[in-house]
C-alpha cells in the first residue's frame, strides 16, 4: 500500500492582514493560495495591492485570485464578462499562477462566455479552476465533460447544492462519482467544510486515484487570522491511501 499527500489549497479573505495570514498558510505547507475580497459574499476578485501582498509573501506556484466581479449568481452581462476578462489579464500582469471562475446561463454553463474565459487565461499561461459554481449545475455529469472540453485544470466542488448548508463530508457520495467520471482528466478540488477533525472520514469515502487536492477556509482560522498550526495540520492529515 501507498500514501499519497494531497495538496492543500487554503482560501484567504483580502484585509488589513493579508500578508500575514499569507505568510502563515506558506509556514503551514500550502500547496496554493485562492484569492479573495469579501468573503462574506462568496468571494469576489481582489485587488491589484492585494495580489502583490500576496505574491510577496507566497513565492511559491499556486496564488489563484477569484475572477468575479459581484456578489450573487453567476449569471454575467456581456459587459461584466468583458470585465472579467479584462480582470484575467490584470492577475496575469500581477504575477498570479492561476484564475478562479465560473459562468452559468441558470442552471447550466455559459459555454459562450466560458470559452472566452479560459482562452484568455491559457494564453496567458494561467492554470484555471471552474469554482463551486460547479455545484449550481442542475447535470453535474454533463458540466464536467463540458469543462473539459472547453480546457478546465481544475474543478471545485462540495459534492452539495450550491447555497445549501452543506459541505464535502455530507457530499462524499456525489464527489466520489465526480472523481470517478474525471478520472484524472481534470483535477477535483473539495471544497466545503474541509477541516483536519473530519478529513479522514471524507478521504475513506473517495475512490483512491485521479487528481483531487483540498480547499478549505474557516477550518483553519483562529480569530478570523490564518492558524500556521492549523493549516500544517491540515496538510498532514492530506493523506490517502491507494
């Protein structure tokens, strides 16, 4: 038997502390870093001083800013998608690895729009994750053999409807057939209530192969700042066996 780590992505909140609780997710051993402003409302694109403090204190590959330029659905006016390629370009130019970002036509991909997105981000060299829109899709199925192909190298999800109260643990079921299908061919990132007290019970429900890593936000917070220990810890119990 084999023990793989997984790779740790940690969620960091844009604030008068962000270098800070950068430098302590790179202390903890994160593998990479998603970029927000406001998480309060799921996250929206951060700015350019924010990207800088960040890539001052996170060297390493692996800062991903959140493309998103309000707060609600993920339904875009044309303007707001030219926006969010404009945004694209502007994290490129500020030293970002990658870019998060989702479009939807209600409960479906916006396949017009996305295909502009992910152009714009692999010209640029930019890694790109379809974030937990994903799990507003009425065909989950469906939508991961679409990002697929429109280029997607990674896909978040909870396993559990966008908006409900749920996370990865209560979505193992859903996420286990999400990896399975992908079957390497894209990466699948578990988002939702990841915490080290609870990983080990989530990983034994998951098939053991493919490209999965973990993101996780609150778990590893004290006092609303970034927790070295907690992230560290996080990263050690990332471990499946196949």
């Amino acid at each position: 038997m084999t023990v793989r780590a997984l790779p740790v992505e940690i969620c960091l909140d844009c604030g008068p502390h962000l270098a800070a609780d950068c430098a302590a997710a790179a202390a903890g051993g994160a593998h990479s870093i998603e970029l927000c402003r406001d998480m309060a409302a799921q996250g929206l694109t951060p700015g350019a001083a924010d990207l800088a403090a960040a890539r001052a204190q996170f060297p390493r590959a692996g800062l991903y800013p959140m493309i998103r330029p309000r707060r609600g659905d993920f339904d875009y006016s044309g303007a707001e998608i030219a926006l969010m390629l404009e945004q694209i370009a502007q994290a490129a130019g500020q030293g970002a690895d990658g870019v998060v970002f989702g479009a939807l036509r209600g409960g479906a991909l916006d396949t017009a729009a996305l295909a502009r997105l992910f152009a714009a981000a692999r010209m640029r060299g930019l890694r790109s994750t379809f974030h937990r829109a994903f799990d507003a899709l009425d065909d989950a199925a469906a939508g991961l053999e679409t990002l697929i192909g429109l280029g997607a190298d990674r896909i978040m999800s909870s396993g559990t409807r966008w908006g409900s109260s749920g996370g990865a643990v209560a979505g193992a079921q859903r996420l286990a057939a999400l990896i399975a299908q992908a079957d390497g061919r894209v990466e699948v990132v578990l988002g939702g209530g990841i915490a080290a007290a609870t990983l080990a019970a989530l990983l034994e429900q998951l098939p053991h192969t493919g490209a999965v890593s973990l993101h996780a936000y609150g778990s590893v917070l004290s006092a609303g700042r970034v927790d070295a220990g907690k992230v560290a810890e996080l990263v050690r119990m990332a471990q499946i066996a196949g």
